[in-house]
C-alpha cells in the first residue's frame, strides 16, 4: 500500500491512489488531518488547473505549502480532482520507497 512518509511519519496511505506523471495522489481522505494547515498559496498547471496548498505540521517541525491538490481540475485531469500530492524530495517519500519526484514552476525547483 503506498505511504506518503513525512519526516519519518505516515502522513497518508491508500490502495486508492491515483498515479500521474509517476507521482501519487493520495485520496483527500487518506490523510492525516492533525498535520494539514491551511495555507493561501496557489499556482497553476497549464492542464490540470489552479493548485491549492496546505502546510505540514507535527511535533514542533513545519513544510509549509508541502501537499496541494486541485478542487476544480481542468478537462482531462478529474483523476486528480480533490486528490492531494506532497513535494519535497528526501524528505516527502511514497511507501513504496520511491521518492515523490518535485515539480518546477517557473525556474524555482520545489524544495
């Protein structure tokens, strides 16, 4: 079953995930709610529609704007329709030992 691990913590594990681009998106359910914080921040993919974020925190550490999700997928990305994904590679890792691969937007990597 894939795990979304974050500083050594399950943060999420589902069958039901939804893989795009060889990353998971993990059922909105799925998730850890004592970890998500709210965040405003948003960003745009060209064809899966405007990204909304939520931090991580637990314990005394943070990841700000670590998981995002898109409530209103564009045409021919509803597989990822309220599915959230985590960035930060090293350290945001699917169970299955892979690790979940950042994106770029614009010329800044994700951290």
């Amino acid at each position: 079953m894939p795990k979304a691990i974050w500083n050594d913590v399950v943060i999420a594990e589902s069958d039901d995930t939804v893989v795009v681009e060889n990353n998971h998106y993990f059922p909105r359910s799925s998730l850890r709610e004592d970890v998500l914080r709210p965040s405003g921040t948003t960003s745009v993919c060209p064809w899966k529609g405007t990204a909304s974020y939520y931090s991580l925190e637990l314990d005394g550490a943070a990841s700000a704007d670590a998981v995002w999700f898109y409530p209103q997928p564009m045409d021919g990305a509803e597989m990822v329709g309220h599915a959230l994904r985590g960035r930060r590679p090293g350290r945001y890792r699917c169970g299955c030992d892979d690790v979940v691969t950042g994106a770029t937007t614009g010329s800044q990597p994700w951290r």
